[in-house]
C-alpha cells in the first residue's frame, strides 16, 4: 500500500462472510482492522484466525466470505491509497 499524503493516514479494513447479513450487519459479528499508512509503501500482514475468530459470537466461515472493503472514518481531505498484491495466505 502507498499512500500520497505526507504524513500517517488511518483506514479501517472489514471483511464479513454471508452469515454477517443474518447478524443484522451487526458491527461486532465482522472483523474491523486500523491500519495506520505511513508515506510510501506499506506491508500489511494479518493473521486469518483474527479474521475467523472476530464475531463475538461464532467463528467466521472463512469459505464463505462476502465482502472485503477498505475504508476512511472522518475524511478532512482527499487521500489517494493504492493497493498492490493483497493475498488470503493460509
């Protein structure tokens, strides 16, 4: 990831599998990641068992995933991210 802007920027990665829509969307039956960009390039690396074990309730179906989404809370100005190589590695 690289970002243009010269100083730290904050986006939050949600991933949620088909059972999350049964959930109501509720916000804790998903996984929600901070990633703090830095100028330049950054590597992210995420364990999946965070990922499968984040609903509060019940574990991810990691084989029926639904949704992958990047995002920014409270965006002041305009921010150009971009992504390169995003792997699920077991």
């Amino acid at each position: 990831m690289c970002s243009s802007d010269l100083t730290s920027s904050i986006i939050v990665l949600r991933i949620h599998d088909r059972a999350h829509k049964k959930n109501n969307f509720n916000f804790n039956d998903r996984f929600n990641y901070r990633i703090n960009l830095n100028p330049g390039w950054n590597k992210v690396s995420i364990n999946l068992s965070e990922v499968r074990n984040a609903p509060i309730n019940r574990e991810m179906n990691m084989k029926k995933m639904a949704g992958l989404m990047f995002f920014k809370l409270k965006l002041k100005t305009s921010e150009t991210v971009y992504f390169s190589e995003i792997e699920l590695i077991k």
